[in-house]
C-alpha cells in the first residue's frame, strides 16, 4: 500500500510538473523576458540571523548570522499597486563556498491557507512561506516569512499541519540594487538538512527547468 501512494504521488506529481512547464513555455512566449516568472524585482542583500532551536534539522537548529542575497519579485508582472503573487528569493552561503536558495511566495499561516497562493499589494503585505515540505530527518518541514515591517521578516518552520516555530530574523539593506540575472533555485541549491522530496522535485524541476532553458 505504501509503495503504491508513492506511485501515485509521483505519478500526480509528474503530471503537474508537466503542466507547470507548459504554462512556463506559454508565459515565455506570450511575454518574452528573461524570467518568464517574476520577471521584475529588486535584488538587494541582507543579514540572516539564525537564533538556533531544538527542530531536529540541522540548519535550523545552528545559530548564525549570515550576509545573503534576496530578491523581491512579482510573479504576474502585474504594475506597482496592483495585487499579485509577491516572491521572496533568499541565496544562503553554506561550508565550502556553494549556497543554498529558499524560495517563498504569498500565501497565509493556516493550516490550509499556507499552501494556497494568496496575492498581495507588497511582499510584506502578507505571509510567505515555500508552499512545498522539505523531507528533513524530523519529518516534512514547511518555511515560512513574516514581515514585521518592509525590511523586517521574521522566519519560521512548522511540520505541515503544525505550529509554527520561530527560527531566524531576515534584515534587508534599505537600498534596492540592480536587478541581474541571478538565477535561485531550490531545485538544485538546497541548505543542509533540507533536502527535496521526490514528488516536489518532478513537480518543480520541469517548470524550473523551461524556465532555466528561456534564459
């Protein structure tokens, strides 16, 4: 029985990930740019500060302060005042010069409403955690941002139908630079501990993958 809900989350999985690469395909070409999602957004650095905790998780756990890269995007485009999908992108260097990307997007705090994609005003208008668990050795891990004020966020975890647990405090430098191709991907740059699950990798790795193709 368990191998066949395997089956069938990959198989769901699969489809949906093909399904989010068609939709890419049809944005990039509907709307050519060099992000077909999240096409505009402020690349600004920042400091994240890890107060450390008793998770299980590795990275969660540590305490830490590190110098990271956030972009602040809109996934539609839409223009400036108009509701739409706010994107949080955070790139955490790790031991041995790679880096790992954590990825939010708008959404609520509950128990439903922290997977379903909620639009906003601004990206501190609303919660944002990374929709998706992570498989971590104390079971399935959902992230989560909460912005006290628009260079204020507060970060937590929670397991999917859990509480939520504070971890980390993200402050963003107040001046927004450029905007270059930078590239986060939480397929392939993940933070110790925190490592994809087989269904959310078929789901998200084609969409990622059109994505990374069109530029």
């Amino acid at each position: 029985m368990e191998n066949l809900v395997h089956r069938t989350q990959d198989l769901a999985a699969s489809i949906g990930g093909a399904a989010l690469s068609r939709a890419v395909r049809l944005v990039a070409a509907a709307r050519p740019a060099a992000k077909p999602l999240h096409p505009q957004g402020d690349l600004v650095t920042g400091r994240l500060r890890r107060s450390g905790g008793d998770s299980g998780v590795s990275w969660l756990d540590e305490r830490g302060s590190d110098q990271v890269v956030v972009r602040l995007s809109r996934a539609i485009g839409l223009p400036k005042g108009l509701p739409d999908i706010y994107g949080l992108a955070v790139r955490v260097p790790v031991a041995g010069g790679g880096h790992g990307d954590l990825l939010f997007a708008t959404t609520g705090r509950g128990r439903l409403t922290r997977f379903l994609l909620t639009p906003g005003r601004t990206p501190y208008s609303r919660p944002l955690t990374t929709l998706l668990p992570y498989r971590t050795t104390a079971g399935p891990k959902v992230l989560a941002a909460v912005a006290r004020d628009e260079h204020h966020y507060d970060l937590a975890h929670a397991s999917p139908g859990g509480s939520w647990h504070h971890f980390a405090e993200l402050v963003l430098s107040t001046t927004a630079g450029p905007d270059p191709l930078v590239s986060f991907d939480p397929v392939l740059n993940t933070l110790p501990g925190l490592e994809n699950y087989e269904w959310v990798r078929r789901l998200r790795e084609p969409g990622y993958g059109t994505a990374r193709h069109s530029r």
